[in-house]
C-alpha cells in the first residue's frame, strides 16, 4: 500500500487499491515480479530478473523520447 500511495501521489487521478493489487497479481502471473512476506511479514513485492530487463528496457524508451521531444 506504500508503493500505491506513493504512485499516487505522482499522479493526477489515483489507482483504486483494487485495480493495483489485480495489477501487481497479474504482473507476479507473468513473472515480472514476486510476492513475499517482509521481515515484518507484511506483504511485499520486487521485480523479478525478467521483470527488471523489461522495466529497464521500458524506462529508456520513455526517458529517451520524452528527452526528443524536448
């Protein structure tokens, strides 16, 4: 719910908490990223290796055109 808050907080108009957890369910099916219970044992998630390639790849496309578009 942290990382929701702080998606939010970036944001014009928010994510229903609903919406983020079936994203963040789906993302985990397709192997983008992982559940796993913190130290706290609160529920946590982290990019996978697969996830990570495909966020890093998705990061220099945007970064790269929105730096083209001036």
């Amino acid at each position: 719910m942290q990382l929701l808050a702080m998606i939010n907080e970036s944001r014009c108009k928010t994510i229903a908490d609903r919406n983020f957890r079936v994203s963040c369910h789906t993302l985990a099916k397709h192997g983008l990223i992982e559940k796993f219970r913190a130290d706290n044992l609160s529920l946590a998630w982290r990019l996978t290796s697969s996830g990570g390639v495909r966020a890093e790849k998705y990061y220099n496309e945007i970064t790269s055109t929105s730096e083209s578009n001036g």
